[in-house]
C-alpha cells in the first residue's frame, strides 16, 4: 500500500476502546470500509477477508477478549488483530492488524503484508511436516497440505483422522455473548435503496413481536448459545517438495492479493462517485454488478490476472462495463452443437440461435457455409495465439467478421453477460484467471445444462412446482414476470468448434442460456443482495438487504430483528425447500451458493421464489444412478455428472448449507440486522421440519446439518496456495475441503 494510504488507515483505526468481541457498538470503532480513501478502504477489506480465512481454515478459536492473536511460528512472532464483531458462521468483522511487540507508532500490518506472513507460514508449515511429522504445524496452527484430503466417510476407512495434532486438544469454549442487536445500531435503519431518501427511523426492539418469540428456541438456548473451536482439516503425509512448492505459491499469493486491491480500489473510486444505478438498468442487473468487494471469505476475490485497467473499465461488471461482442465464422465442418431451445413446440438450432442474437453485424452475410460464433473481445485477441486455432484462421476455416453489434453487459461472472431486451444470455469462455481458476467453458459442462434441461422436461419440472409452488398471489406477485416458485435457469443450448482432429477446441465454446429477466423483474443474486456498498459519509456499509429490512420495518413498525427473521424464513422455504426437494425427489444436488442463487422479490421486498443457475454445478448422485437413467436414457453419459454420494454430500453441505444459508445469517449479524443465534435456531426448527416433520424432504442434508457436530467447508485460501484450478480435474479433488465446527450443533443447542 502507498505510503500515504497507510497513513491515512493507521490515523482511521487509532480511535475508540475495546469492545466485546461478541459485538460492535456503532462508532466504537471506526468502520474501515467506508474511509474515504478508497485505497484505504480496499485495503481494509482485503485485511478482512485474509483474516477470515486465515481463522476458518486453521481453526482459530474465538479469543477470550478484543484481540485475536495469530501465532507465526515461521518468523517466531505473531499478528495481533482487533476483533470488532466474531460471527457463529465465520462472517467476522476486524479491525487495526498490528506484529506483537512493535512500536505504538509502528503502522498497521496492510494486507499484502499480511498475505506474506500468512503465506510463509503456510510455505513453512508444507515443509516442516516432511521434516518432523508435522510438529512445528502443530505449534503455528497454520494449513497444511492435507486440508483438502476427504473426510473418513468419503475416503474409507483408510483417512486418517480429523483431528490433527495441532487441535488434539479441543479449545476452550468461550460463551458467545449477545451479536450486536438492532438497539446498537441506529445506522442500520438510515440504509437505503441507492442514494434515495433514507427511510424513517427504526422501532425499539419489540421483545412481545410474536415473529420474534416465534425464531426463538427458548431463552434456555439462546443463553447457552455457543461455538465450539473448530476441528482441523484431514491428516495427511506431507508431499516431498511440499515446502518449495508452497513457497512458489504462497509469493503469487501476494501478488494476487495486490491485484485484488488495487482492482477493488478503482471500484469504489468510481461507484462513489455514482452510487445510484440508473432506473433503467433493474434489479437484476444492478444486483448482478452490485458485488464491489466480492466474496467475503476469498483471499483475492478481486483478483484478474491479464486484465489491463482498461480492459477492465468495459469488462468489469462492477463498473457497469458494457460492449459489443466480437463475432468470427465457423465453417460448418468443424462446427459443434446441440440445443434442446424450443420455440412453438419446435427445436431452434444453436446456430439459429447465434444468428439471431448477432444482429446487424451479419447483415452483409456470413461466409457460404460458415455459421456465426460469439466470443468475448478479450478473447477473440487472445486466441489468435494458439497455433491450432491460428493455423484455421490462415487456412480459412475460421474467419474474423469482428465487433459490432448491440452492447451486452457482463454480471457477476464477468464472463456471462446480458441484454434486458434479449432472449438470451451468453456464458462466453474467458481465459482471464478470476479467483482461483480460468474461465473457459468445458465441453461437458455445455452437454450437462443441455442435458438438465431435457431432464426437467422429462416430468421433473412439473413435480417439482407442484411440490414447491410459489406464492398465491396472482400473476407477478414474485416480482419476475415469469413464472413464480422456483426453477433452474436454462442452459439448452451452445455451440463450438473442434480441430480437425476432431478434438474441442477450447476457448471458443458457448453456452445460449434462456434470459427469463427483464428490466422490471425483482430477481437479485443473493451476493449481490448482501454485499456491502461501502460509500463514505454512513458509519457503516449498507446492503441492499439493510435497505429492504429497514423500509419493511419502518413501514410495518417491527423491529429490524423481528422483519430481519421473518424475511430469513420466507427465504428457507421459498429458496431452500426447493432445492432440497431436488436432491431428495430426482437425485440432484445443486452447487447453490450465493452467486448461483437468485430469490425473487415480490414489490415490497419478501423473498416470493427462486432461480439456480450454473451449468458446473450439478452433482447426480451414484445411488440413483439407475433412476435418472430411467427418466433420461444415457443421462450422465457425457456430462461427466455421476459422483458417489459421499462428494455430493460434503459439496451439497458447503454450497448450501454452509455458503448459501450460514453466508446469509452471517450478513444479518454482521451488518446488525439480527442476532445470529435467533436465526440459527430458526433455521434449526426448518431443518426439523424437513426432517422429520409431516412435510419431510427425502434429502439427508437436513438431518445431517442437525446432527453433524462437523462440516466439512471449502478452503479458499488453501486451494489459491496450492494452485489448484477449480475447473481443472476430477470434482472431488479440484479444491481444498477443511473441517469447521457446525453453529448449528454443539454449543448452540
């Protein structure tokens, strides 16, 4: 960080006492995300969220008082870190970072700073576990190696156990004292819907609210709330050259890390600068370019390596970037494609398809047997380096019609993007290494969307809105014009080419997906939905969530804890319930984190329905094998799909349960919108019910996140130091999986 922005973030986190690490009353401590200087707010950010990480990953328990103290056994020193909020679910809010024993004038630990420290400390624990059988990982409670090894019940009973030496003994539990609640925050009620005119103040905490007795499980339980230190991630022999290997990818961590701040910097500079999204843009794609700061427990979650900044200012949805596509011609003998796209009872080829959407582009013609191929421009420039495909250009078998057309705007993927006006969406492959991996599309990826759609036309469809149906409130009373309840986004159809050897030739692959969102339609991306947009003059960083649960609650005269649950419980079972049915009734599991998610808003705000959306993530279950084969002869075949159930579980678990439902009672906490352990008990009687009740589910997530005193929970941080590409590889080994302690169990029950 320049020097004068660390400056300004030491003179920022200077003031204020100590608070109860439990909670954070307004103004006790600055807020760091909303300094003025959008450096020093992007820093801060990325300080968080190394942190937050860092405390998942390794286990680190919730300290006894303000300050958490990160022991660095590699440099024999340690981080001492202020605490402003500790979450149950890991949404945890710090403050000033500081080496133990340096000067009082000594400036704050910024976050590349720490990304190094942090780094090495892995790099050192990689390679002591070869020297002493993984002593010294023992002392510095830093990752290892063996994070990502699977769980017993997934690896067979030759796993080693859980619990590593560094954790043999469990951590004291320290009583979780009460999160800060509606009363400390008198901000939170001054949030409002872009810069607007804010909403009336908030009511006093109604404790006689019968929705909020109704999310209580009894004061017994809410006074015994508690969390129990997190259990470690899987023993594992260390590899070899672990250490040298771990010391290459911990320095790209640190680049990685000020790349994403320096990206998020020119965000918040330029979204500060114009807050308000313009009307005609909608909700969904306001939610979809609304996640400034990204994901909350991602080290770089900014990160865009080989995107220039100029580059960046059109293709970044952040900065409600826009452009034309760029087209080439396919001649059809390489051509490759499928599409499942109906119209009137018809099938509509995906070059059909293309055509269409290319517009005026093509008014001149295309080459006499050629078909059109939509590419990003990014990665139009790109691929004409790869000689396979540079030898088609110059044998005319590929040829360059160029830019034009109407201008798309990407959503939170960046490489997905949109029209308002257009019946499709388009998953374009982007070779820029977002977060942890590259973004080209997989060939069995385009074949599994094709093949879910045919899958739910096969009857899935219709039993599950008949299970599920949405509200009854007549035509758009989910807010979408489609409709209501809950569906998957369509991916039926795409198109390619493949060399003449007959292999795909990766980086022009396509997906066509059915775009069911208007400019009008209330259908926000659960992310987008939480995050914080960090602009100066608030004490704290306002939500579109914070906005829509004080506007409920000023014009309904609740408390924002007792709107906050019941907006929380609509959420279960018009989001959650849905997806569980799936993987209980046809055998699939969704990767239903919170970018892949969208609730449907009806107009006042309530969550009314739901959409999945991603052609990677579906997970079909081995066990029921033989019935999908049954609704979809051949289904699976290509697609890559089939995985044992044990993967399905520890993947639907994270996706769901822990991203999706405890990301999102995680944003209420931390943005002091209700107390944790209200809606983790609400969330425990849903899963109950769900279980168990007159209504029960045959998914075995429910019981599991009831009964399992552990979760197993992605690693970030792991899986950037190790290198790995998520897209890349088998599904059960292409990202880091640790074991955390489940909120839901232990010490809250």
């Amino acid at each position: 960080m320049p020097r004068q922005h660390r400056r300004a973030l030491d003179d920022h986190q200077a003031g204020g006492g100590a608070q109860a690490p439990g909670g954070a009353a307004p103004g006790r401590h600055p807020e760091p995300l909303v300094h003025p200087d959008p450096w020093v707010a992007a820093d801060a950010a990325a300080v968080e969220n190394l942190l937050r990480c860092w405390v998942r990953e390794t286990g680190l328990a919730r300290p006894e008082t303000d300050v958490l103290r990160i022991p660095l056994a590699a440099g024999g020193g340690a981080v001492r870190v202020l605490v402003r909020y500790w979450s149950p679910t890991g949404t945890h809010l710090f403050g000033r970072a500081a080496l133990e024993h340096a000067p009082e004038d000594a400036p704050a630990v910024d976050a590349v700073t720490l990304a190094a420290l942090l780094g090495r400390e892995a790099a050192y624990a990689a390679g002591a576990g070869a020297a002493d059988g993984g002593s010294r990982v023992a002392e510095s409670a830093a990752p290892r190696p063996g994070a990502g090894a699977p769980s017993p019940e997934a690896a067979g009973p030759s796993a080693e156990p859980l619990v590593p030496s560094m954790r043999a003994a469990a951590a004291p539990t320290v009583p979780v004292e009460a999160p800060p609640g509606v009363e400390q925050n008198p901000e939170a009620a001054k949030c409002r819907d872009g810069v607007g005119e804010p909403v009336a103040a908030k009511s006093s905490e109604g404790a006689g609210d019968p929705q909020a007795v109704k999310c209580r499980d009894g004061a017994e339980e809410r006074a015994a709330a508690g969390e129990r230190g997190a259990v470690g991630p899987a023993a594992q022999a260390p590899e070899p050259d672990g250490g040298r290997a771990a010391v290459g990818e911990a320095a790209e961590l640190v680049g990685r890390v000020a790349d994403s701040i320096q990206r998020t910097a020119l965000f918040l500079k330029e979204r500060r600068a114009a807050p308000a999204d313009p009307p005609e843009r909608g909700s969904f794609l306001s939610s979809e370019q609304a996640l400034i700061l990204g994901h909350p427990l991602h080290p770089t979650p900014k990160s865009r390596e080989g995107l220039s900044e100029a580059e960046a200012r059109h293709y970044s949805p952040e900065l409600r970037g826009s452009f034309p596509l760029h087209w080439i011609a396919v001649d059809r003998s390489l051509l490759a494609a499928d599409s499942a796209w109906t119209q009137r009872g018809r099938t509509v080829p995906a070059e059909r398809l293309a055509a269409r959407l290319a517009g005026a582009i093509l008014s001149e013609g295309l080459p006499s047997g050629a078909v059109p191929l939509p590419l990003h421009p990014w990665q139009a420039r790109e691929i004409r380096h790869r000689p396979a495909i540079a030898a088609l250009f110059a044998d005319g078998l590929l040829r360059d019609i160029g830019q034009g057309g109407p201008f798309w705007h990407p959503t939170s993927s960046v490489r997905t993007v949109y029209r308002p006006d257009a019946p499709a969406m388009l998953k374009l492959s982007l070779g820029v290494r977002i977060t942890n991996s590259r973004r080209e599309n997989l060939r069995k990826e385009l074949r599994r969307g094709v093949e879910v759609h045919r899958l739910l036309r096969s009857g899935v469809a219709e039993q599950w809105r008949a299970a599920c149906p949405g509200p009854t409130g007549g035509p758009g009373s989910s807010g979408v014009s489609g409709p209501s309840g809950f569906d998957i986004v369509r991916d039926p159809a795409w198109l390619g080419a493949d060399g003449a050897d007959g292999a795909p030739l990766t980086g022009l692959d396509v997906v066509i997906r059915h775009n069911p969102f208007g400019p009008t339609d209330d259908a926000v991306c659960v992310a987008g939905l939480t995050a914080s947009r960090p602009w100066p003059g608030r004490p704290l960083p306002c939500s579109r969530l914070a906005s829509i649960v004080a506007r409920l609650a000023a014009r309904t005269g609740r408390s924002l804890g007792a709107v906050s649950a019941e907006w929380f419980l609509r959420y279960l079972h018009a989001v959650v319930r849905p997806v569980l049915w799936l993987d209980g009734e046809a055998g699939v599991a969704l990767e239903a984190h919170q970018q892949n998610t969208l609730v449907l808003l009806d107009p006042e705000g309530w969550p009314a329905g739901g959409r999945y959306r991603d052609n990677q993530g579906y997970y079909f279950r081995e066990s029921r094998r033989d019935e999908l084969d049954r609704r979809l002869p051949g289904i699976g075949r290509d697609s890559d799909t089939f995985v044992s159930d044990e993967v399905a579980d520890e993947r639907f678990t994270y996706y769901l349960g822990v991203n999706n439902v405890l990301g999102l009672v995680g944003a209420f906490g931390s943005q002091r919108l209700a107390d944790e352990r209200v809606l983790l008990a609400a969330f425990r009687r849903f899963l109950g019910e769900a279980a168990t009740g007159p209504a029960a589910l045959r998914s075995t997530l429910p019981a599991r996140l009831l009964e399992t005193p552990v979760l197993r929970c992605k690693a970030n941080m792991l899986t950037r130091l190790r290198g790995l590409d998520e897209l890349v590889g088998p599904v059960d080994t292409q990202s880091v999986y640790v074991t955390i302690a489940n909120p839901l169990v232990g010490g809250t029950s």
